[in-house]
C-alpha cells in the first residue's frame, strides 16, 4: 500500500511539474510576442472583438448606427490627438476641435461629399479663429510662427481624423455600401494579423527602422500574400465582382494600411510618445486601431466609385 501509494504522489508530482513547465512556456511565448509586438496581445485581440462585434451589428442591422459608432469613435481618436499635440507644446483648442470634428460625420451622413467638404472648411476655420481669439489672453501669446503652427496642428487632426472617418460615411451610405466596409474592415485586419504574425516569427529585415522599429519586409509580405486571399475570396463571395479585383484591391489596401501606419508612426515619433492615447488596453487609443483603416476608406470609397460608374 505503502508502494502504491509513493507512486500515486510521484505522478501527482510528475504531473504537476509537467504543467508548471507548460505554463512557463506559455507565458514565455505570450512575453516573447508582447515584447516583439510592443502590447498585450490577448487585451488587443479581447478589445477588437468587442469593437468588431459594434462595427457589425451596426452596419448589418441599423445602418444609422453606423453614424453613431463613427462619431463617437473619430471623437475619441481627436480628444487624443490634440491632447498629444497639446503635451508637445502645440495649442490645439480641443473643445471645438472634438466637437466640429465630430460632426463632420453626421453631416456627411446627411447632406454626402458636399457637406463632408462645407463641414471641414468650418470645422478647420473655427478652430483657427478659437485660437486667433485666445491671442485676447497674454499668457498664450507664443509668436505669429507658434500659433500658426498650432493652426495647422488643429487642420491636420481635422484632416487626418475627421476627414478621413468621414469617407467610411460615405462609402456606408451607398446602396451594399455596407458589404464594401466589412470587406474594408476584414482585409485591414488581415493585413495587421498577417504582418504581425509574419514579422514576429520570421522578421528580419527592417521595413523602416528610423519611423517604426518594428515593422520588417517579412512581415509586409506576410499581409500581402493573405491579403491576396483574402480579397479574391471577398471579391467573388461578398462584393460580387472578378477574382483579378482581389489582388488589386489587395494591393492597393495593402499599401494604404502600411502608409496609415507609418504616418501614425512618424506622428509618434516626431511627439515623442509610443501612443497616441490610452483608452483601448492593448493598442493604445483608439487612434492606433484607426491608423491603417483611415486612409484605407478613402482608397475604398474610390474602387466603389469606379466599379460603380
């Protein structure tokens, strides 16, 4: 009995060293991809199926909702960027900077490229006069060349944020404008999902290393090939056009997502943060999640233009 029962404990012991180890391994792999990745992967992919689960319910059930989700996102993303700029020394007067921003996406949903356009120049004049009449206050009296800086700063947020938020408007209101932006949305992901998977394990060549360490040449070609996939079997099931379609529309939103990207890079980099914002665990704000999508809706908006004509 004695006998027995020593081997019993040495299996319980064998066993519990077996899954100790198993776990060292794991947390190790997750380590290992959290540090070549910069976050925590298992909050970012928690985070994008919650936003993912938003984006499609209110695109296939209520497309009104859409507009919501939109603006509150672009609102979100705005809030950070101008308080980023704003912590770099840039006077960006964030109140009607979020609030006109914003509004840009209703307007567009409402009154379409006309009023996105109307809706932009307001936004970027008002925010100009708001700071021009904060001149009224000496202690934000920076120079001629420091507030016109921090105009441009409050037009490039509009422009970068707004603007191109506003295009997913567009391109969601046409008729199966929805199915575009799921198609838009599923190949931005695969594009993310493929360069990541791709750069963590085989990257070594940097793609460019003085705006984003962390992106390789291996990792690019790893989106794009499944990005070829994945937009020919889009293309055939979901958008009803030609096979040949998906390796263009591939491509071509492989070059916008990685050129969203980067530019969200040199931002950073020229403010000297590693993200925009904090809202979202594991990609930063909400601005990170947005980079590679913002460019990408306008480049959609033009192949729906053009298949469309």
């Amino acid at each position: 009995m004695r006998r027995e029962h020593r081997s019993a404990a040495e299996i319980e012991a064998q066993i519990q060293a077996q899954i100790h180890a198993a776990r060292e391994q794991i947390e190790a792999t997750r380590e290992r991809v959290n540090k070549r990745t910069g976050r925590n992967l298992a909050a970012a992919v928690g985070i994008a199926l919650v936003l993912g689960v938003a984006l499609l319910v209110s695109l296939l059930f209520v497309k009104v909702l859409y507009m919501v989700f939109a603006t509150v996102l672009v609102g979100f993303a705005l809030f950070e960027l101008a308080s980023a700029l704003r912590f770099a020394g840039r006077d960006v007067p964030r109140v009607p900077l979020v609030l006109l921003g914003s509004a840009i996406i209703p307007v567009t949903w409402y009154f379409g490229a006309a009023g996105m356009w109307w809706s932009t120049l307001a936004a970027i004049g008002i925010v100009a006069l708001v700071r021009v009449v904060e001149l009224s206050d000496p202690s934000t009296r920076t120079g001629s060349a420091a507030v016109f800086a921090d105009v441009r700063a409050g037009a490039l947020c509009i422009a970068y944020v707004a603007v191109l938020g506003a295009f997913t408007v567009l391109l969601t209101v046409q008729e199966d404008g929805q199915w575009w932006m799921i198609a838009m949305i599923a190949m931005t992901t695969v594009i993310d999902t493929g360069a990541l998977a791709a750069g963590v394990w085989l990257g070594k060549h940097k793609l460019a290393p003085r705006i984003s360490p962390g992106k390789t040449w291996e990792g690019l070609l790893g989106g794009a090939v499944l990005a070829i996939a994945a937009g020919i079997a889009l293309s055939v099931w979901l958008l009803g056009q030609e096979w040949w379609f998906g390796i263009i529309l591939a491509l071509l939103l492989v070059i916008s997502a990685t050129v969203g990207d980067l530019a969200e890079s040199i931002i950073k980099r020229d403010l000297g943060i590693k993200d925009i914002g904090s809202f979202l665990p594991g990609h930063g704000g909400f601005l990170d999640r947005l980079d590679s999508i913002l460019p990408s809706a306008a480049v959609m908006m033009a192949l729906f233009q053009i298949t469309h004509a």
